[in-house]
C-alpha cells in the first residue's frame, strides 16, 4: 500500500497538546495522530458490526 501526504491546519493549542500525547507515549505527532485515526476508524467499524449483529437478534456475550 503506497501512502499519500494529508496536510492539516490546526491550532498552535491543539498541536501543542498532540505533542505532548505523542511525547507520553514516545511516538511522533504523526505516528500519533495516524494511529488514532485508524483506532477511530476500528471503534466505528466495530460498533457497527454490533449494531448489524443486534439486528439480527443475536447478543453478546449469549446467554
């Protein structure tokens, strides 16, 4: 998979605040905020599949 550049503009306080979530956890600012975005997308993704999987009746854990 080839990667492609995504430019952002943000707030001096916010960028601030991604650095030091990013120095805590010994990552870059962008290592950062790309795995949040994909931890985002799985908790979406996921919920979703839950959602479905309510609809057809079936819940979790069974009882």
């Amino acid at each position: 998979m080839g990667s492609k550049v995504l430019s952002l503009r943000v707030d001096g306080e916010l960028l601030d605040r991604i650095r030091q979530h990013a120095t805590k956890r010994g990552m870059s600012v962008q290592d950062y905020v790309v795995r949040t975005l994909i931890r985002e997308d799985f908790d979406e993704r996921f919920q979703c599949s839950v959602d479905e999987t309510e609809k057809l009746g079936v819940r979790w854990p069974a009882t």
